[in-house]
C-alpha cells in the first residue's frame, strides 16, 4: 500500500518550482511557477512583483491552488501533490524572518542572489508572499485518474 504521506513530503522536498494558481476579482483564473521556499510542507514562501497579475490576483482573491510535480518523468509515471491554500503579501511584522527563511533556503538550493529586508520593502521592485496550506491531496496511483487521496501533513 502507498504511503500518500510521504509521497507528497518527497515530491513537495525534492522540486524547487510550485505552479501557483490565482484568481482575479472576476474569478478569470491564472497560473503561473514560482520558486518557492517551504517550511513544515504548509507554509510556502515566494518573491515576487505586486504589479505580477498572480500578486494583484492575490490581493483581490487570496484563496490559492498550488501545485508541485516533476515533469522531467516519463508520462504515465508523474507524481503530484495538490493544495488549497490561502495567499498573502507577508506582512512588516514577519518580514524579516521570512526572509531570511527565504534567503536560507535559496542559498541552500545554489542560488547566487542573497536575499535581504530591503529587497522586498518599497522602494524595491519585489515582495515576499507566503501561502498557508489547509489541505493536501496526491492522486493515487494505483487508482482510476479521479481518484485522489487526501493526506495529513
């Protein structure tokens, strides 16, 4: 039997890109990857443009969908984790230790950029954003291709 658990914790751990899914005002839908940073498999961190139309989309709707999968693997052996999640600009209170959360991670994945307090405070281009995941799923396979299994993280 497939421990869904741990698969989602592999294949959240093991990639470095999320496809974030927004909505605007209207409800007229839009994706688009991110590189993310994440703590406890719930908690992703972000930077990004306000003026990004995911950012304003966040602004006007913060409900989120979010998705992480590999898709370097062979078709008919992909391996997806689904959430639900709420979206927001991180606010001045938890700025500085979610950046540097963010700065950490990056660093710890090779990238060459530091990250700082004044990179996403105004009058920089960028900000930081966090979603707070409330419910995972990974679709079972093992399954028919609508079966989806809810897992606790």
């Amino acid at each position: 039997m497939t421990d869904f658990s741990d698969m989602a914790r592999g294949i959240i751990e093991s990639n470095r890109y999320m496809v974030l899914g927004t909505a605007d005002e209207d409800g007229v839908p839009w994706v688009t990857p991110v590189w993310f940073a994440q703590s406890d498999h719930r908690r992703f961190i972000w930077v990004s443009s306000p003026e990004r139309r995911h950012s304003r989309n966040v602004r006007a709707r913060p409900e989120v969908s979010i998705v992480i999968f590999d898709s370097r693997v062979e078709v008919g052996s992909a391996r997806a984790v689904y959430m639900s999640a709420r979206a927001e600009e991180v606010s001045a209170a938890e700025l500085e230790g979610d950046v540097a959360f963010f700065d950490t991670a990056g660093q710890a994945q090779g990238l060459t950029r530091r990250w700082a307090l004044e990179d996403v405070l105004a009058p920089a281009p960028y900000r930081l954003y966090r979603a707070t995941v409330s419910q995972h799923w990974v679709l079972d396979p093992d399954s028919s291709p609508d079966d989806r299994a809810d897992v606790t993280l």
